[in-house]
DNA sequence: ACCATTCCTACTATACAAGTAGGAATAATA
DNA sequence: TATTATTCCTACTTGTATAGTAGGAATGGT
C-alpha cells in the first residue's frame, strides 16, 4: 500500500473543503494542510481536471467539491492522484499463483477504500457525533469495527453552496 | 501494494528452491525465473544474508532453502526485499483519521502475507493435491476461498537435503 | 593446477516523485 | 477602465529509489 506524497496531500485538501461551507483560497489549504503552496495549486488543477472538485477564479474566487462529500470515496481521490498503475510484469511459470494473490490484496484494498467517503473520515475525526456511524456502514474510528459491510453513506458533506462554475 | 521487480524475482527464486530436492545454482534460477543473471547473485546473497537460504560454493555447488518451505511465509520474503518502510509523513489534524485506515490496510496485507507459505503457493499451482489444502489453512487457487484462517501449514517443502553450510 | 561456482563492493542509468518558476486568464471592485 | 487577487497552465529542476552491471576475490571439487 503505497501512498505518496502528492496522494495524502490531495486527501487533506479534499477534506479541507469537505468541511468548509464556502469556496476556499488555495492558500488556506496550503496553510492547514502543510501543502507547500505551488505544490498545492498543482495538486488542485490536478483534481479540478478529474472533475472532484470545481473553482471560481478572481478576487473571493476559491475552490469546492463538485459532489457532496458522502458520495466522495477515498478510492476517487487516490485513483486520480496515483494514475493508473504500470502492468503487472510477467510471471514465471512457478510463480504464477503468485497473480491472484496480488490480486486478492488489491481487491480487498479497493473495496475499503471505495466504501469510506470524506464524510465517514471527517464524522470519525470529530469528537461529537461519530457514535451513529455504525448505521450507515461509515467508517469509525479506535474501537475497532471497520467496514463492517452495508452502503455508502450518502449524506450531504456540507459543502454544497450553489454556484456555477466551471 | 507495491510489488518491486525485485521482490518478484526473489520470491520466483523462492519457489524454485522450494520444488527442487538437491542445491540449485544460480544460473539455472535466473534461466527458469528470467532473471537477470548478475542480478540473481545479488538477490540470491541478500536472500542468504537475511538467512533465508543456505549455499555452497565451487563446483555442485548452489543454493537451497534455510527451513521447509511450509515454514516460510511470503512475508518473510518481501521483507528481506523491499526493507523497512520509510517514516510515515505527519498528519494534518483534518487528515488524521486516514491514519488508522492505512493502518488497518497494511494490517489486513501483512496478516494474509504472513499466512501464506511458499509451500502453500507451490500446492496452488500443481494440477494434483490442491484439493486437500483447505485442511491446513492454505492458500486455494480460482475456487475462491483465500484466508479462511487457520494455522499456518507446517509440512516439509520438499527441499531439506541434509548439509551443512553457513 | 584448474575451473566452476558463490561472494562482495561499488558503480551506472533510468524513472518517478516532489517541488519550483514564470507568467497568462479571469473576475470582482473601485 | 485600471487594479488586484485569484485560478490556470506548461515546463523545468532536483532528489531518491529501482533496476541492473562490472570487476574481481574467495572457495571447493576434480
């Protein structure tokens, strides 16, 4: 389970705005996120283009989810920062059952995390609240109890502000 | 889950220990495995180095696994190859939560990896025996099935020539 | 003595990750 | 319309890890 850099960066911006009710400076994220500030700009280009979020340029321009933030999963965020990944080289006849393996693990590590969305990582990061997320199958925090199987929650993240842009 | 060129070669260098009966130069393992061949010998020492394996030099001479194949888990290979993970970056609060979700990832990985013997793999890919691999825990092929618990196998690997060598 | 093999250190080449630079486009405001 | 704050875009730099190579020393069988 690789994670880079550049795909926590973008999980801390997309949480950022998730709890934000309003467009936010690429600034302020660079400032709560410890993003280095080009590096942060770049990374929000990046996640615009895959139509994850949307922006508003001028003065009190800014940036917002493009979707609320329970329809959001991690698995959306990490696949446009981490691109695709190179095909697998070939195996060799005696390490061939070696594949499904490979695959099991990355199925299963796919599954969690398109089943976690910003809004189940921001309900078990607050303090209040995050005892009824067992109803809707989100993802709660020490107490062990992960995935425990059922849908996606689909509440709104909070930040839906009407407003058009592109 | 990242999987090095390295790590891949290792563990086909593994199995190839794992199904012969007597030492295995390394020039056939880099033939079988398509490896590299100078690349093999360094993989190879390493592999020894970590006690993995045993060798003998000179002509019939070779390399032959250090405990029975049931007795070496995939994770005791990819250990000795990818090394100790670098130190995790520090959370921003708003993305602490992720924290425990990367956790539990790399968890789940190491527990299935560490179940896992070469021999089970070896078993998984031989047209005759799979069928009684469910017995001990052991890793079925397409039928899905993987993980279903249980000790770790515990057979000889087939490959335990009585010989002495550092 | 000869030869095949393992053993060891160090080196190179390439790719990718992380981050930077310079400025163009846009929109609010005065 | 000028100003200013912001997003937008391409391209560059730099550091680090991966993949693989080179040259030869040590060992052991015949």
């Amino acid at each position: 389970m690789r994670i880079s850099a550049r795909t926590q960066y973008a999980l801390g911006a997309m949480l950022a705005l998730a709890v934000a009710d309003r467009p936010v400076h690429a600034e302020r994220i660079a400032v709560t996120q410890e993003i280095p500030r080009r590096f942060c700009d770049n990374i929000l280009l990046q996640l615009r283009r895959a139509g994850l979020i949307r922006s508003q340029r001028g003065p009190d321009g800014g940036y917002w989810l493009a979707r609320p933030a329970g329809q959001i999963a991690l698995a959306d965020v990490i696949r446009v920062t981490e691109g695709a990944e190179p095909p697998a080289r070939p195996f060799s006849p005696a390490a061939a059952p070696l594949a499904e393996i490979w695959d099991r693990l990355r199925s299963h590590e796919n599954a969690l995390l398109s089943e976690i969305t910003l809004a189940d990582v921001i309900a078990a990061g607050d303090p209040r609240s995050p005892a009824d997320a067992s109803k809707d199958g989100g993802f709660r925090p020490s107490p062990n109890g992960l995935l425990d199987g059922g849908p996606r929650s689909t509440g709104n993240g909070s930040a839906a502000v009407g407003r058009e842009a592109r």
